[in-house]
C-alpha cells in the first residue's frame, strides 16, 4: 500500500474498522440463523440436496443470481474493465449471453430428467457406475476451480479492508472463509443455501445499483462523459474503449480472446452448481421461468458493472488499482471509498465497509453453493451408486455428503491460498471452460443423441477434463508470468490462458468418437423413455 490512495485508504479503514468488522460481523451472523433455521427442517435427502422442491420460480430465480453472481461478477469484472476497458467489459457479455445456452438446451429437459445431481441424467441410458463416477469426478473438478476464484476474492477483499498485508494474514482470511462455508453446508443443506443466495442476491442489485446511481451522478448522468474520463484517467486513451487492449496486440492475444469467449458462452450450461438448482422447483415449468428471472437480474446487474468498472478508471489511478491489487480485483471498493467522499471522509468509509460487506457476502452464498453442488455428486453418484451400489440409507447418504464438504473445503482453502493474487474474473473463465469441456458435451448428447453410449460419455467427460485440466496447468495462468500463480517458475508450453478453444471441442469429439467406435448397442428404449420424459415431464421427480 504505497501510494496516497492506499495509504489514505488504510487510514480510513482502521478508524472505522469497529463498523467495518460490525457489518462483516452482522452478515455472517444473520446467514448462521438461516442456515440453522433452514437445517432444523431437512429430514430427508430431497431437504439436502434439493431444498425439498419447495422453491418457487422466482424464489429459485433469486438464487441462481446470488449463486451466479459471484466474486468475478463483482470484483473481476469491475477490475478487468478499470484495467482493460473494452475487453473487460467482454466479460459481461459472455456471462450474460451464456444464459441462453441454459435456457434453450439445459434448463427444462434437466429437471425434468434428473432427480439431484447431473449423475442422474447421465446414468438413466448408461451404465451406472462408469458414468456416475465420472459425473462425480467431474463435478468436484469443476467446483474446485471456481472455488478457487472465491477465495482468491475474499483473501484480497478482507485484506483491503482489515489492513492485511502479510501472506500470512490473507492465507487466514482464506481459512476463515472455508471454515463458514463447510458450516453452512453441513447445516443447512439446500434450504439453508437457498435463503443465503436469495439474500445475498437482494443486498448485491442494491449495493451495487446504490454505487451505479453515484457514480452516474458524479458525471450527471451522461455516459459518454463518464467514459471520457475513464479513457483520459486510464493513460491510455481512445485506445481503452476500443477493441485490443488485451486480446489484440498479438495473434495469440487473440486467439485467447476466442477462447475465452466460448468458455463463457457454453459453461453456464454445465456449472454443476447452477444444474443443482433446477432441481430445487416442482415443475419443469417453474425451472423455466426460474431461468427468466436470472436472466432479468442478471442482465442488470452486468449492465452496471458497466459503470462500475468505467467509474473505477475514471476516479482512480491505473497505478493505484495495481498497487492495491495486480489483477484489479479491488476496484470496485476502491470506488466506493471514493465516490463517498474519499478515504478522509466518513461517508467514503461507510460505503467502503457497505459494499465490502456485500461482496463478503456474495463470496459465502457462491462458495456454499459450490460445495453443496460438489459434496451432493459425491454423496449421491460415487458414495451411495458405486460404492453402496444404491443400498445405502438416505441417512447414510446425507452424512457422506457432510464428510465431503469437509475434505472439499480443505482442499479449496489450501488451493484458494496459492490462487490469492490471480484475477478472480479469469480464475472462474477456467472453471467454466473445464464445465464447458468435460460436463455440457455429455449432457447434450445424452438428451438429445440416440446413439450416445457409455464409452462416448466416459471418453467425453474424462477427455473434456483432463485436456483442460493439464492445459491449465501448462498455462501462463499457472507459471511463467508475473502475473501467474507460481511466479518464480516457468514450464508452461500451452500459451493461452484459457483452454476452451482446443478442450471444448475435444470434449464434443471425443463423445462422438467413442460412441461410434463402441461395440455397446445403445438401449433404444432407454433413450425413447428419456426423450418423453425430458421433454414432457411426465415421470419426473
């Protein structure tokens, strides 16, 4: 924290820090009650792992914002844009547009289909052990990978705030995070889930439409000289609203691009986390029109990060952003502080600690999300199907998946410390080219392809997930870069840091190949029952 901002900015926190830590304090506490609240009334296995099937259309649609909506929605995006103007804001539109893919292709057949997890889908036509241990498999990946991108969030967030400087105290704020989110889990289950994101969904449109309304307010209302400002602000120039500022300088850069913006596009449609929520309604109708509400709101809210990111590079320094964080990931707090009447003033250290708190708040409800999705696949595909061969109890069931979410937990702390100084945006553009990769091929051609078989759904999960997999690993993302993970290392070979162009095709190849070059005749009847019942509804859960 060299420069005047930071320093100010540290000052302010640590005169305020008694209302900051009372604001942390008052969420965490609030959301513990829900949880147990909603834990007190799950009995069953349905109560876990899919609230009951109580939710309504829009109660459903609220929590798929706060479950989508997450650390990169509030803290990457702001940060791309502030630092790469037009190509950050490519981020918010790939988010967006990757609902329709949901909507279209996934949403109905899925709720109609399944009853708790993807595993579900996969195995109604399939052999179920094969399949249901490579759906597990798969879904725990994933969710890792975007758990990743929250912690990374809340280590900067509340180090920001809180004065922390030292490696140390940010592991910490990783642990302390892991550590609430494996309580709500184990506690509340779905139910306990549900009411945080839709309540965390609730004070993220407010705070962040209450920053939008003074940043907008700040330049009159006029859009054009808010941007203005931002490009002159940026050191950059016209050059910062206009395509190339990081994905055109090089034919690689652009090729990044490309790949980025199918992962964003086709990922949604396989977030396990986000699959786990059509099963949370009682009709397929209801899932639909749950769909449309995210939609809504999401729509919204990525069109004030809009204003958020742009109103970042207008009041701040590029230097300042840096400083504070290198992949931006504190610029949307920063102009908070700022538009509030900056670090001396009160007003600026309200508003800090307010949307601080409701970003603190985003990163639970996603990482109780994730968990939940990854410990249910666990419990209900590997442990009770393959394992217990379906003779375990729901009982039994309920407390693998409790189990899980501990060892998931601790796996994503420990993992989430490495991940502290990457761009929180980019971390979770892996975990939806990884979903992307290994789950969306195998969820399409198992709905929607009658010669689909077990060998084309094995060879499209374990060849989608390992190719992305190591190609991250082999990635600028990982080593090589100052910008990477391991910083003082370098044996990336792959130069792209998003691995969707070559792993998502691969996935789509690999289940059409294996399924063509198995001997298994694919069970016709199977296929036809699903058919009907996917697209009907009749039959489902």
């Amino acid at each position: 924290m060299s420069t005047p901002v930071l320093l100010a900015a540290g000052n302010a926190t640590t005169e305020h820090r008694p209302l900051i830590i009372a604001l942390f304090g008052a969420f965490v506490v609030a959301t513990l009650v829900i949880t147990v609240w909603a834990g007190r009334q799950t009995r069953s296995a349905a109560d876990f792992y899919a609230g009951g099937r109580q939710f309504t259309g829009f109660q459903n649609g609220l929590a798929i914002s706060g479950d989508y909506m997450s650390a990169a929605s509030f803290l990457g995006i702001a940060g791309a844009i502030a630092l790469f103007g037009y190509d950050g804001f490519l981020y918010s539109i790939g988010f967006l547009v990757a609902w329709l893919v949901a909507l279209l292709l996934v949403a109905e057949p899925l709720r109609n289909s399944g009853r708790f997890t993807m595993g579900d889908v996969l195995a109604y036509r399939m052999r179920q052990r094969p399949v249901r241990t490579a759906a597990g498999t798969s879904t725990i990946v994933v969710s890792i990978f975007y758990l990743l991108a929250q912690m990374a969030g809340a280590g900067v967030l509340v180090s920001l705030l809180l004065g922390i400087t030292s490696d140390g105290g940010k592991i910490a704020i990783v642990a302390l995070v892991g550590l609430l989110m494996i309580v709500y889990v184990t506690i509340g289950g779905m139910k306990g889930t549900t009411w945080v994101q839709m309540v965390k969904a609730v004070l993220l449109i407010a705070g962040t439409l209450l920053i939008t309304f003074l940043i907008l307010l700040k330049f009159h209302f006029n859009i054009s000289d808010l941007l203005g400002a931002a490009a002159t602000n940026s050191g950059k120039g016209d050059a910062f609203l206009e395509p190339g500022l990081k994905y055109g300088a090089t034919a690689t850069s652009k090729l990044d691009f490309l790949s980025l913006g199918i992962a964003l596009v086709l990922g949604t449609a396989g977030l396990p986390h986000i699959l786990i929520r059509f099963y949370t309604v009682p009709t397929a109708k209801a899932a639909r029109k749950s769909v449309n509400w995210a939609i809504g709101i999401i729509g919204a809210f990525y069109l004030m990060t809009i204003v958020l990111g742009f109103g970042a590079a207008a009041l701040l320094k590029n230097s300042d952003i840096i400083a504070s964080n290198k992949a931006g990931n504190t610029a949307a707090p920063l102009a908070a502080l700022e538009i509030g009447g900056g670090a001396d003033s009160t007003g600026g250290s309200i508003l800090l600690a307010v949307i601080s708190a409701v970003a603190f708040a985003t990163i639970l409800a996603v990482v109780a999300g994730l968990t939940l999705a990854s410990s249910s696949s666990f419990a209900h595909d590997i442990y009770a199907n393959v394992i217990r061969r379906g003779k375990a109890t729901e009982k039994e069931e309920v407390k693998a998946a409790r189990w899980a979410t501990v060892f998931i937990g601790i796996v994503s702390i420990a993992l989430g410390a490495l991940a502290r100084d990457l761009n929180v945006a980019g971390l979770v553009a892996l975990a939806f080219a990884v979903a992307a990769s290994a789950n969306l091929p195998t969820i399409l051609y198992s709905l929607f392809w009658k010669r689909f078989t077990t060998r084309g759904a094995l060879w499209s999960i374990y060849g989608g997930l390992v190719s992305a997999v190591v190609l991250v690993l082999f990635s600028p993302v990982v080593s090589g870069k100052p910008t990477s993970m391991f910083k003082t290392v370098d044996f990336y070979w792959f130069p792209l840091e998003n691995p969707g162009l070559v792993s998502i095709p691969l996935g789509f190849l690999l289940g059409w190949l294996g399924s063509i070059l198995s001997k298994e005749e694919p069970d016709k009847g199977k296929y036809a029952e699903l058919e009907v019942k996917s697209l009907t509804g009749v039959g489902a859960h």
